[in-house]
C-alpha cells in the first residue's frame, strides 16, 4: 500500500512548475507549483475566478502557456509535436452547459463523431455509446437533437462525449453542474466504474460540490491564483478542525473572504393575510408538437414565500418557468401574478419580474457594469438612483473587482453572480430563478441565499426557484418535486421526507423519482460481460482518414438537418443568375429625349424625325429654352437633349456645314457612351443619307474598317454575362457559407473541439471545406443546364475543362471563406468580410466589365492575384469561344495555384489553440 | 405606458448596440476601409469606358502610314501591346489577351494614296460588351483621322454636311471614377445598414439574450427602433466622412448638390434598408441562413438599382418589382443630388417612396417579430 503510494507521488501524472497566467493584466494564476498524482482521483476546489479553470485548460494544452512549464502524462505539453501524440490520451470537458456539443444534431450523432475522433472502430462505438448513455439515463433520448435538451441534460452529455474513448488522463471541469442528484450520482458511479477497470486512469475535477470532492482522495484548495492547501479530504479537515468538507473549505479562505460568513437560519413565514397569491398557476400545460413537456401543472405561492422547484433534468422546469414570465404562451391552463392574468406583451406584470435563465443571457460585449446599469434602465428604475444601486448590487456580489472586465472573460460563476445581480438590480416584487447558484461557490451561495432570505422576509418578495441542491432545497418554504412534466409531490421539506419514510431530503427525492419512473432511474449495470476496451490507436498520424471523415460527416449533417439553407443556397444562385442574366442587360434603348429647336425648319424636323422614329429613342415634349433644358436635365428627366440653331435649314441647303449641338447626361457615363455611340450612328447614316440624294457631294473614304465583332457576332448582352456570371455566383455563396460554418462554432462554443482533440487543423478544416465543396460544385452543374435552358448557351468548347476549372474554382472559393473565418470570431464581422471580400473584386476587379489588363493601381494587383480571373477566362473561353485545355493553360495553372495557396494559407492562419 | 420611458429604452439599447459594435474590431475595420480605401480602389481601378484598351497590331505593310496609325494608339485610352503575327492572333484572342487586333495589309500605304480604298481588318473580343462596341468606334474614328491627316487632305474638303457638338453635363469628361465613386459609397450604405441591422438582431436570439430583453419591460418596438437609430447613425457618419473628404478631397470629385440633402435621403433610404434587414432576421433562424437570404436580395437589388446598367432598359416586370427596391429610389436621389445638383423639388417623389417603404418593411419587421417573441 505503501509502496503503491509511494510510486504515485513518485510519478505524477501532471506536474506544474512555476505557472503564471495573466489575462491583459489581470493575474489569473500566481506562480503555482503540483503535482498530480497518478491514478487517483484529484479535486481542484476554492471560489469562482481562482484559476481553477484557467489551470485545467492549460494541462489539457487548449490553451497556450505563458510562464512556467507543464509536464503531462511524461512530457511537455507546450510542444506541439507532444501534444499532438498525447492528445488522444487527454480528455477535456470544459465549463458551461453543453458548449462543446452541436445542437443540431442528435445525441447519438454527437456521440458518433467524438467516438470517430478517437479512431473507434463500428462495434466499439456502438458498444461505449449504448453503455454510456444507458449509465446517464440518456439512452431514450439518443434520437434528440442536443439543443432540445435542457440544460442538465447537455451537461450528461458533454460528460459521455469526453469519456467516449480511455483516456488515462480525465480533466473535468464542474462536470455536474446543473445536473440533478440521481443523475449526478449515477454520473460519478459511472467514473468510478471506469477508474476500476483502468486502475491507472488520473482524474482531476473542478467542483464547486463539497460533497462530492469529501470522496475524492487528493485535494488542492486554490484561492486568488494560488494553492492554499493540499491533502486528502480527512487531512484537510483534520488540519482546520472540522467534520465537514464545507466547512473545513470556508475555513481555509482567508479572512477578507469568510468575513460575514455565518450558518444560514431561515425566519418562519409569516401566516398567508388573504393577499391573492404571488403566483398561481392552473392546470398549466405545454406541448411541442407531440411531446408533452409541461402536463397540467397547478400550484400557489403565496407572497414572500421562497419555492423551491426540484426534479430531474429535462422534465420541464424551465419550460414551466418561461409561461410564468409570460414569454411562452401555455398551450392549454393559465397563470397569474398578484391576482391578475399572465399575457404575453403585459408591460406592467414585467416590471415586478426579476427572472435569472439557466444559460447566460447577457451581454459579452458589455462589462458587468454597463450590463448592470442597461438591465436597471430598462426595468424604469429612476436615473438618479441607478448608480447608488448598481454600486450596492456590485458590492453585494463581490463583484466590484471585475465591474469594469467583460463576462466572456469570466468564469462561470463569477457570470452567474452577475446574472443574479441583474435580476434583483431592480428589485422586482417576484423572483423567478432557473438554477441561480449551479457552478457557484459555497460562500458565494451562502451569500446569495442570505440575500434571498431578507428579500423574502423583510421586503416580501416571492421566490421561485429550481435548484439541485438539497441544502438549498432545504431552506424553501415548500418544494414541488417534478418529473416528466408532472408535479408528483408539493409540501414542506421535512413534510416530503416524512411522506417517503427517508431520512434525507435527497433520499425522498430519489425515491420518489425511482416510483414514478422506475425503468429510467435505475441504470443498467451489465458491464461486467463487455471486454475490457483495446487501447487507442497509439500511433497518431499527421493526417487521419477517419478524423476526417468524422468533420466530414458531422458538417454534412448539420447542413442536411438545416434544409433551408441548402435549398436557399442551391437555389438561389439559380434564381440570381436569371434575374441578374435578364435584368443586367448592356443594351440601352428607351432612352428619352428632348429637342430645343431654335430652328423650326424643315430640315431640323426631317432630323429630328430620324431620331425619334429610332427603336432607342422616346422623344420627350420640346424644350423650350435654357432654363427648361437645365432644369429637365437636372431632374433627370431627359438624357439627351438636341439643339438646333437658328438658321439650321437655310445654313444646310447652302452648305455652310452647320453644328447641332447635343446635350448629355453624364451622370452615368456608361450611358452617355452609349448615347453618343447611337447618336454617332445615326448621324452618319442621316449624312450618307443626305449625300446619296445629292451624290456630288460625297467623296469615296480613303480606306475602310471592317469590323469583325468574335464570339458575339451580334453583341449581345447575355451571351457575354452569363458565362461572367457563372464566377460570380460560385465565389459569393460558397465563401459565405463555409466562413460563417467555422466562426458560427466559435461564437457558439464547440471550437473547442478543435483545441482539445486529436483533430489537426487540417482534418478540421477539410471535413469543413469538402461538403460545401461538393455543394458549390453541383450549384455549379445546376447553373450551367440553367445556361443551356434558359438562355440557351452551350457548352462550345470542352466541358471537361470546363468541369475541372469549376472544381478548382470552387476549391478556391470555399477556401477563401475559410481564411475569412481565421480573421474572426464574430459571425456578423465575418459575414461582412465575405461579402465584401468577394462581391467587389468579382465584380470590379476580374473581368467582369473590363478586362484585368485595363484596370490600373491596386485593382489591377487584386485582379491579378484573384481567382475569378482565370476562372472568367476559362467560362469564356469554353462558352463563348469553343476552347479546350490546349489554349487554355495558362489561366489553368493560375487557377491550381490560387488555390493551393489559398487552402494551405487557410490551415496555416487558422489557430489550434486558445490564446 | 409612458413614451419618455419608451424613448429611454430606445436610447439606452441603442447605446448598447454602439458599444458591441465598438469591441468588434474586425467588423469596425472593415467598416473603415470600405469607406476608404476600398472606395479609392475601386474608384481608380479604371472605368467601364475605354482606358487602357488591350489593343495589338498586326502590321504586314510596315509603311509609314502604318506606324502613323500605330503610334496614334495612345494611353490612357489604350494599352499598344508589341506587334504580332498573324498567327498569334487567335491563340492571343483566344486566351483573352488582346481586346482589339487590327490587320493592316500588304500594300495599305500605296493602295491608299492610289485611292483604291483599301480594308483593314479589326477583330473584336465582343464578350467584353462594354469595351467592344464604344471601343471600335474610337478606333475607327481614330484611323480615318490620321489616314485624312497622312494623304493630307485640306480640312474643308473632309469638312461634313453637318456636324455635331458634343456637350456632357454634369461629368464633362464622362469619368468613370465619378461614377463609380458615388454608387461604391451608395452600395456600401445599402449593404452596411441591412447586414448589421439584421444581424444584430438575430444575433440577440441566438445568443439567448433576446429571453432575458423579454421578460423586462422592453416592447419589440423598442428593440427594433434601438437597432436602427444605432446602426443608421454609424453609416450616416461613415456616408458623411466618404462624401466630404472621399470624395471631395480625396478623389477630387466635384460634387455638386447639397451635402445635407443628400445625408437626410441617406437616413430615409438607411430607415428603409435597416428595417429590410430586421425583416430578414425574423425570417431567418440562424446566420448562416440570414447570410443567403442576404446575399439573394441585395445581389439582385444592388444590380437592377440603375447603379450599374440604366433601367430604362430593362424589362417592364423588373422596373415593377424593382420601385419596392429602396435601392432604386437612393440611386436614382444620390445620382441627381450628388452630380446634376438637384434640389428637393426633384427628388421628393424618391424621398416619399422611401419613407413609405421603409414604414412598409419596419411594420412587417415588427408584426413579425412580436409573433416570434411571444
């Protein structure tokens, strides 16, 4: 035992030396030094913002070390070449509810690409998934989506994810916040059940469960960067004098952060004075299509009474909490507050409402100030009073020290503590809570209740609360247990406990779940028969088929359950080639004109006649005199005005080669070419008209141009535009849709996947590109027979080519989107990016309008460097011009180029770590 | 309830818009350099007229009618590439090299002076629609005049029964960066308000913060209207900086109407884009779904605005569809403000349709949207 001892503290799994951690300049971690050892089971515990998490994310290596160093599991993680060997041996569930997983896709769906990560085989998937969800209680549920799942329920999850391969080192951060107590114990069942069969598996877990950390064997309690005590739970406890692990925790803080610490005692509630109640609900009901997921729920609550709202996750707590705010209307049954009924759009009911959401709900680009003081404007709390209040609501908190820092910085339970500031900030007459104090320290908690106990008490303000603690169970007036959206039992704690014959309020509860659902809570343990599971894939290869497949599949998935996008998508492109196709035409006709003759002779009308009769033409009323012509030209109501002098018919029949002058709207100067092109025209055939009746007058021309107008003998607009479209249409969507596929994940959380698996950049980034690649490139089919249908171009020249420059094009073009997406993290910005870092060099810089020759500065460079160009070039050349690969090599070779560089330079620019 | 609280809202959550914007850098950036620099590259890129021209001479004659010929080929308007063989001229048309390829024959020199008329050949790349058919024009215009200028013929000879005086308003010179200066900016305003507007505002459901709005008392109006005065000041000012000093300053463009006319037509128009926007995010579910809703309506309302080809020549169903455009009405208010200098009593008619359309959009945003709330 001993010796076994011995050899653990001798080989550390973890080993930190000297760690510093700064956020800009706020210190996170102060010079720490541990050593994990091997094959236990390590608690990291101590307040919210300690750098327990910050600490935990740089032994998985996801996030880069800034000072010190870090052995993991024999190596240095802040080598990249080790991390990547090591990687498969780690697992690493991070913070908050569900943030790695995705929510459109199923359990099962989720489970099958971490499985596919870690290279399992088809059987071996199959096997650990069944037995993980079966001990979670979510095998019922694999055909869910995960964002259907309440909030526990993605944390049961997020758990099976991370143990969906043996790792030998098991990082958890707060793994069962907001998960309800039977789960919680079937969860750490389940982890032991795994430490057994892998006697060298090292796990270390952040809690804010004292409970569950008094069964740990190794502790380390961490304050404000530093370790402040380390030792099994009994040492601990011994060393502070205490019995309980709770107790033994506050004890070990320092002074500043106990002060004012003391065992909460809950006043008894005054007797009910015939008020009407705070809240009551009746016969409450809601359903989402078939599944019934709040059923004919009725209670009471009297005001200033504290209720507490227990049950398992996903059985409907939130969604009953949400038609008691009014924001989801019942399907059947209805509540009041104070006596009056709750609608939808009641402003007055809202201002009484302080309402805390299971998830964070605030703003990230705020800091905890601003946030604070937007939520009490907005709650009509008088200006004068807001910042006195918002200094109280900060200080109460403890949140003054980070007032000024932004909550995505935070650590959850700092963010929860602002959640629950902003809702009392405008002390609302109800309190409407959904698990206020999960990932919330044990001081902070106390705290919190005190407060929670004087607003009840001295102010009556009613409470509404759900929580997973029994402690804080224990001090409601009176608790409605919950399940599958009934309630199965309301009354006092002791009560429930007595109705149940237990001893403990948990004990109550737990069998009062296993009654009414006895097939879900028991949780099969027929694991002794399955073999014990082969070693992972040891040898890591720079670039795995399977971890691949796996992006592959997953955003193949995601782009299927999310139809309209496709078909947005699809057709779309289809519809704006039609509609650019007919609508952008290069013809001018129609164009409206005006005379101001001065004239009024036979010959200028003869003129004038030949213009008007023209299919271009319209002839406006005549212009009267300058001051007309100026202001009708600067209404925009002519584009070209004719003015003939006085003594035009007399200076022509004496050949005194008299002037008309023409007056152009160059506002838009491609029009006023086009005027003067047809005007042009026009003239010289009204003069050779004019010389043939007299032909005297008309010398033979020294020489001529013939003209030969190539591959559009008729010049016309559409069979020059579609072909330029085409390059057009496969940049814009294809770039917009694989960029915002990448930063969507790290505005919603599950990049994180990236950083702490197996999964290269490469593998990540492909399994990205390829199904918009395989999309892009049947759009590209789709607008060619579109071509050939409704516009009747054909494919003149190679369509093999053609086919091979669009695949090239389309590799560009969704790899463009990508580097767009390494800029980023913010889905608007990089909306903004794609659209206006492909639709202005297409459209301006490649050829569309003017060849790239022509253009000159920094277009030109980017016309150059830009794949529409060759791309245009080859669409031309194969539609318009019958070309094959021979003449086209050159633009070919640009093209394989382009996208080289531009996927190599996406991989490289994208990041494997968080910084 | 009482409107000083309802405008307090407003102004507060507008104020938050202002500040998230303001943590965004790679979005302010790009905010910026559209405005700047993005203009000033597209605006000098070249034009859809005739500037450097791609054109490339097979000479067979090598006389000094000829060269006289060639040498007239001047940039800016073209770009005279070495002279090449009458075999190079399919490959070299092929590959899209040259815009224009003129033949001179054997002989043109003596055949000319001889008066036999002789042809020269010009090819053609008529796939580049807007060089192809102004460009031979200007060629032709150009070897006729220095053929006259070679045999040396008195100028009352070639003198013509009547000729024209060609007088262009408002842009003398028919500049291309003019015009594409002032419709870059008018684009840009389009494409800014709808994209943050509507992304601003599916972002707060998406983010979940939208719940946590909803249970306090803010109406959707209130969120809706915070949105818009928020992102319709940030383009305003980005539109008032790129017209006073881009344009004027920068690019040297006279422009001619009046500033302040134009900014209030820019905030009807930004009323109208911004609420298309909201409309579009109460349509969408997430952002990459409002990122092609997006792309397949400003696309279309961008290039049938009249901004790139009139339209008067488009087909009557479009010029229909295309008056519920606000693109439309800005265009056609921005080019008569900006170049022809009009005055309110010729751009009223925009300005109303404007305001119409945009109460139109923000009323279907807004009925919408409290659907979706509630």
């Amino acid at each position: 035992m001993e010796k076994e001892k011995n050899f653990r503290q001798n080989n550390p799994a973890v080993t930190i030396k000297d760690v510093c951690h700064f956020y800009r300049k706020q210190m996170a971690l102060d010079h720490i030094s541990m050593a994990i050892p091997t094959g236990l089971q390590t608690g990291l515990i101590g307040p919210d913002g300690v750098g327990k998490s910050t600490l935990l994310s740089l032994i998985t290596g996801a996030r880069k070390i800034q000072n010190g160093s870090i052995e993991v599991l024999h190596g240095n993680i802040a080598d990249a070449a080790f991390r990547r060997e090591v990687c498969p041996r780690i697992a690493y569930m991070p913070q908050g509810l569900g943030k790695n997983l995705y929510f459109t896709l199923t359990v099962e769906e989720n489970l099958q690409f971490f499985a596919r990560l870690f290279g399992n085989s088809k059987e071996e998937r199959r096997r650990r998934i069944d037995d993980l969800t079966r001990s979670t209680g979510l095998y019922p549920f694999l055909d869910r989506p995960a964002g259907k799942l309440s909030g526990g329920m993605k944390q049961k999850l997020g758990l099976c994810c991370a143990l969906i391969h043996d790792p030998d080192l098991l990082v958890l951060d707060e793994p069962t916040t907001g998960v309800d107590p039977l789960a919680r114990r079937q969860f750490w069942d389940l982890i032991n059940r795994i430490r057994s069969d892998h006697p060298l598996l090292t796990v270390i877990v952040a809690t804010a469960y004292m409970d569950e950390a008094q069964h740990f064997d190794h502790l380390f309690a961490m304050d404000d960067g530093r370790v402040l005590a380390e030792g099994s739970p009994a040492e601990l406890m011994k060393k502070t004098g205490t019995t309980v692990l709770d107790e033994a925790f506050i004890q070990l803080l320092p002074e500043s952060k106990k002060a004012g610490h003391r065992t909460i005692t809950v006043p008894p509630l005054p007797p009910p004075d015939g008020s009407p109640p705070a809240i009551q609900a009746e016969g409450l009901t809601k359903k989402f299509g078939s599944f019934t997921a709040v059923d004919h729920v009725d209670f009471q609550i009297q005001q200033g009474e504290i209720f507490g709202f227990l049950g398992s996750n996903g059985c409907g707590k939130t969604t009953t909490m949400r038609m008691l705010t009014g924001l989801l209307p019942p399907t059947s049954g209805q509540s009041f507050l104070f006596g009056e009924k709750m609608t939808g759009l009641d402003i007055q009911a809202r201002r009484k409402l302080g309402y805390m959401t299971q998830s964070f709900s605030l703003y990230d680009e705020l800091t905890l100030r601003q946030n604070l003081q937007l939520c009490a404007r907005l709650c009509m709390m008088e200006e004068r009073q807001i910042p006195e209040r918002v200094r109280e609501v900060l200080h109460f908190f403890h949140l003054e020290e980070v007032a000024d820092t932004y909550p995505e910085s935070l650590p959850m339970g700092i963010r929860q503590r602002l959640s629950l500031a902003a809702a009392v900030i405008h002390r609302p007459r109800i309190l409407i809570l959904d698990e206020p104090t999960s990932g919330v320290d044990p001081v902070a908690r106390d705290n919190f209740w005190e407060l929670l106990i004087a607003l009840s008490r001295q102010d009556k303000v009613t409470i509404f609360i759900t929580t997973h603690f029994m402690n804080e169970a224990l001090r409601c007036d009176r608790i409605s247990l919950m399940h599958a959206g009934r309630s199965l039992a309301c009354g006092t704690a002791p009560e429930l406990i007595r109705a149940q014959k237990a001893n403990t309020l948990e004990e109550a509860f737990i069998r009062y779940l296993e009654k009414a659902a006895p097939d879900e809570a028991i949780p099969e343990k027929d694991h002794a028969d399955t073999p014990p599971a082969p070693p992972p894939n040891g040898k890591r290869k720079p670039f795995s088929f399977m971890r691949w497949y796996s992006c592959f599949l997953r955003e193949n998935l995601e782009l299927l359950r999310d139809p309209i996008r496709l078909v947005l998508a699809v057709f779309g492109a289809l519809i704006l080639l039609l509609v650019i196709g007919y609508g952008a035409n290069m013809d001018v006709d129609d164009l409206s004109f005006a005379v101001l003759d001065r004239d009024r002779s036979a010959e200028s009308s003869n003129y004038i006649n030949n213009l008007a009769g023209s299919r271009y033409f319209i002839e406006q009323k005549p212009i009267r005199d300058y001051f007309d012509l100026d202001r009708r030209m600067r209404d925009g109501k002519v584009n070209m005005v004719l003015e003939f002098p006085p003594g035009f018919g007399k200076k022509l029949q004496r050949g005194e080669s008299p002037a008309i002058s023409v007056w152009l709207d160059g506002a838009m100067p491609s029009r006023a070419r086009t005027i003067q092109g047809y005007i042009t025209g026009m003239h010289s055939t009204w003069l050779r008209e004019k010389q043939q009746e007299n032909p005297a007058a008309s010398p033979r021309p020294p020489a001529d141009v013939e003209i030969r107008y190539r591959y559009n003998p008729d010049i016309q607009s559409l069979p020059a535009m579609v072909p330029a479209e085409i390059p057009i249409l496969l940049m814009v969507i294809p770039a917009i849709l694989a960029a915002l596929s990448v930063v969507r994940e790290k505005e919603l959380g599950s990049i994180t996947n990236l950083y702490v698996t197996p999964l290269t950049r490469t593998e990540f980034l492909l399994g990205k590109q390829i199904p918009y690649l395989l999309f892009a490139f049947a759009s590209s089919l789709l607008l060619l027979l579109e071509a050939y249908w409704l516009f009747d171009i054909t494919v003149k020249g190679s369509l093999a080519a053609l086919l091979t420059a669009m695949g090239l094009y389309c590799i560009c073009s969704t790899g463009l989107g990508l580097l767009f997406s390494s800029l980023t993290k913010s889905q608007i910005a990089v909306l903004f990016l794609a659209i206006i870092g492909t639709i202005i060099p297409t459209v301006q810089f490649c050829g569309l309008t003017q060849p790239v020759q022509s253009l000159t500065g920094a277009g030109k460079f980017i016309g150059t460097i830009y794949p529409a160009s060759p791309m245009l070039i080859i669409c031309r050349g194969v539609l318009n011009k019958s070309l094959t690969f021979a003449q086209l090599h050159t633009p070919f070779l640009e093209l394989i180029l382009m996208a080289a560089v531009i996927v190599v330079l996406g991989i490289l620019l994208q990041k494997k770590q968080a910084s | 309830m009482d409107w000083k609280q309802k405008i307090k809202n407003i102004f507060f959550l507008g104020i938050k818009e202002l500040r998230t914007l303001g943590r965004d850098g790679v979005l302010l950036g790009t905010v910026v350099y559209v405005f700047s620099l993005g203009l000033y590259f597209t605006a000098t890129a070249g034009s859809d007229g005739i500037t450097h021209a791609v054109i490339a001479v097979v000479d067979e004659d090598h006389s000094q009618l000829s060269n006289r010929i060639k040498d007239a080929f001047l940039p800016p308007m073209f770009h005279l590439m070495p002279e090449i063989s009458l075999a190079e001229v399919d490959p070299g048309m092929d590959e899209g090299a040259y815009t224009f390829v003129l033949v001179i024959p054997h002989d043109f020199e003596k055949d000319v002076l001889a008066g036999k008329s002789p042809v020269l050949q010009l090819n053609v790349d008529a796939t580049r629609m807007s060089q192809a058919f102004t460009g031979s024009g200007y060629i032709q215009q150009i070897i006729q005049r220095e053929i006259a200028g070679f045999i040396n013929r008195a100028p009352e000879e070639n003198k013509q029964l009547v000729s024209i005086i060609q007088r262009n308003r408002f842009n003398p010179n028919l500049s291309e960066t003019w015009f594409k200066a002032v419709m870059d900016i008018v684009s840009n305003i389009t494409l800014l308000a709808i994209i943050l507007t509507g992304s601003a505002l599916l972002r707060e459901r998406e983010r979940g913060t939208l719940e946590h709005l909803l249970v306090m008392p803010v109406t959707p109006f209130e969120i809706m209207a915070s949105k818009l005065w928020s992102m319709a000041l940030v383009v305003l000012l980005a539109a008032a900086f790129s017209v006073s000093v881009m344009l004027r300053e920068v690019l040297q463009i006279p422009v001619e109407g009046s500033l302040a006319l134009f900014l209030a037509g820019v905030l009807l128009h930004l009323f109208a884009a911004a609420s298309l926007g909201m409309v579009l995010a109460t349509v969408a579910q997430s952002m990459p779904q409002i990122g092609i809703l997006l792309i397949l309506i400003l696309l279309p309302m961008q290039i049938l605005s009249g901004g790139t080809t009139p339209q008067e020549s488009m087909p009557e169903g479009i010029r229909i569809l295309m008056q519920f455009a606000p693109t439309t009405h800005f265009v056609q208010f921005s080019q008569a403000i900006l170049f022809r200098g009009a005055g309110l009593s010729a751009v009223w008619l925009a300005f109303l349709k404007l305001f119409l359309l945009g109460c139109g959009l923000f009323f279907i945003a807004w009925k919408r949207f409290q659907r979706s709330a509630t």
